[in-house]
C-alpha cells in the first residue's frame, strides 16, 4: 500500500474542502480538510459528522499520498461513490462529486487540482471548528440574555382560517444584524454545541408561549440530526416542566427520519405518556407509506411545502394528498397544510380535506 502521510494545519496555505448547499442558505458552506487523514462518518469521533443512519459510524478518510489526495472507503455498508461510481480507494481532483451514502458534496481545491504545501488554515469563507465554536458561543450568549425575539407563525383552521395555534419558526433574523445568516448556518451543521443551541432556543420559545399568554397548539420541529441522541427523552421533560399544558405542545418530527428511528415506536409511546403530541413534518409520502405507520398514533401530518406548492395546477398532488387525507382520517390524523402562500391554495388544500392550514398567506 502507498504510504499515507499525516498532514497538520498551519497558517500559510490554502486548503482543499468538501462544499455542502445547506437548506435556507444562498452560498454552499465549506467544510475545510484543514488536517490529514480526515474521517468523515457518523460517529462523534469524525472530523466531518454526518447524521444519517445511511453513513457508517467511519464511513471513508481523505489521505495524502505524494501529491494526490485520495478518499478510500472505509468498508461501510451503504458505499462511498466519486462522481456516481462506486469506490474502494479513488483519487479527487477539483469539481469531483462525493457522496456518501445519502449525502453528496463537492470537492474543491484552492488551485485547481493542485496541491502546494502542507494541508494549511484556510481563507475567511470557509468554515472551521473554531468558527462554529465560536458562532455557537455567540449563539448561546444571544439567548442567554433573550437578546432576540422569536417567530411563530399561525396556524389555522381551513374552514373558517380561525387561528388555533403556531409554528416555532426560530429567531427573527431582523432583529440580528449582519451576523444572522452565518448564525443560521452554523444551526444547520451537527455537533453537541448546535444541538445544544436548539433545544435552547425551544425552550425558550415554549417560555415565550406561555408568558405571553398564546392560546392554542404550539408545534416544536426537531431536526433528523437531534434524533440520534440519547438527550432526546430528557429534552421532552424539561419541554413538559416548563408550560402548564403539555397537550398543547406538538413534537415534529421529520417523517423520513422517523422511518429510519429503530427507536421511534418507544419515542412515541414517551411522548404520549407525557400527555405531549407527535405530528410528522415535511411529510411527501403516499398513503401507503402513511397506512404502514398506523399503529403509533401520530396525532398530525404536516405535509411537505413541496405538496402544496402551486397545488392547484396539478391533478396528481390534489390525488395525493386527498389519499392521504382519507387515510389520516382513518388513523385519526389531523392533516395540516404548509407553506400556503395564496387564497387558491388555501381553497384547494381545504376542499382536499386538509383541516389545518399554516403559511405566508395567513400571516399577513
């Protein structure tokens, strides 16, 4: 085997990265591979941590040989693939596609396809450890101090557009100056410092809730990322310690991590047995799909915005989701329709059977 070399950052030169098109961001973010060999898998010992129960716990390293860099697959179950084929041991060059299993980046380097130096720090763009510790810390001072404000966004019933609860949206990035959008994308990014950040910032909104007297539902989204740790139960407890109705809280979960959750059938159970209630979010599945979940009593469907995007121009979406209405109804779901942004949509979803409704439209 060619000889692996171990590289250590310095100051001097420009690094390669993987680059990563987070959600609600304009510009990918770049992970740098500021040190060699660089793991890449779901354990926390990773220096890039994926959580996807698709990626093995090591799913593949970078390492330098000569002057190539090379990603070799660490025998994982699911397969580490460069620009669509399947590897063992590869070479990257510039532009090059890596994905694995379930996650695709591309790898850049500062020049082209060559490499000068030692693996180095790398140019204010791009994102490092120390700039999500930092970013987080500046995270947790912000909410320590309430030093924001938080966006809910109503919810309402189709039929008469009566508000019977809100959506945690976040924090108004308005009130957050320039920083606010790294701020966001460091939340997206998954450590125990983030996932940490969210389960402030919930509680913190549960806490606006109830002090300012808001009546009805109150939805708390958790992202795939936070399913895997065993934190998650405790989580729901503090959330029941602080509001007086914890009927009234909804925990979403995302449907797709919730089909890879060994555990979720016992999460679910939980959540009930705390008088708490489960919705699945960003759901864009079949009826079918639904039906095969029927014996864990989720309480709502929160279809995905690409269901009711433009709904009423076309017929197989309307066909869709009027499946998967009947099919609720028949498990005892409620169904809420998101992201509604025109009256038409409105009307469509409602006429479909949708009995809940959330969106730009009902903001104004």
């Amino acid at each position: 085997m060619l000889n692996e070399e171990v590289i250590v950052a310095s100051p001097a030169d420009p690094v390669p990265w993987f680059e990563l098109q987070l959600p609600h961001t304009d510009k990918p973010t770049r992970i740098a591979l500021s040190s060699l060999p660089f793991s890449v898998g779901r354990s926390k010992t990773t220096d890039m941590i994926l959580a996807s129960r698709q990626v093995s716990r090591v799913q593949a390293r970078v390492v330098r040989v000569g002057q190539e860099l090379r990603i070799r697959d660490n025998g994982s179950r699911n397969g580490t693939f460069v620009n669509g084929a399947k590897i063992e041991d590869a070479v990257l060059r510039d532009g090059d596609e890596v994905t694995f299993a379930d996650t695709t980046f591309r790898f850049r380097m500062p020049d082209g396809n060559t490499l000068r130096g030692d693996i180095a720090g790398t140019d204010d763009r791009m994102l490092h450890v120390t700039d999500v510790v930092n970013r987080v810390r500046q995270m947790h001072e912000i909410i320590v101090h309430r030093a924001f404000s938080n966006q809910f966004l109503p919810i309402v019933r189709l039929h008469d557009q009566v508000i019977v609860g809100q959506d945690y949206l976040g924090w108004d990035d308005n009130l957050l100056g320039a920083n606010s959008p790294d701020l966001r994308v460091v939340l997206d990014i998954d450590c125990p410092l983030t996932r940490d950040t969210h389960h402030m910032l919930r509680l913190a909104a549960t806490e606006d809730f109830k002090e300012e007297n808001r009546k009805g539902l109150l939805f708390l989204s958790f992202q795939a990322m936070e399913l895997e740790y065993r934190d998650l139960i405790w989580q729901f407890c503090r959330l029941v310690d602080i509001t007086e109705r914890p009927e009234f809280l909804v925990i979403g979960i995302p449907f797709q991590a919730a089909r890879e959750m060994a555990e979720f059938e016992d999460i679910v159970h939980f959540i009930h047995s705390l008088k708490l209630r489960v919705a699945y979010t960003d759901f864009a599945g079949t009826a079918e799909e639904l039906q095969q979940t029927g014996e864990l009593s989720i309480d709502f469907i929160k279809l995905a915005s690409s269901l009711v995007e433009n709904i009423d121009e076309s017929s197989a979406r309307q066909d869709q989701i009027d499946s998967i209405v009947q099919t609720a109804a028949e498990l005892n779901s409620i169904v809420l329709a998101s992201n509604i942004t025109t009256s038409t949509e409105a009307d469509v979803c409602q006429t479909l059977g949708c009995f809940l409704g959330e969106g730009a439209f009902f903001k104004a």
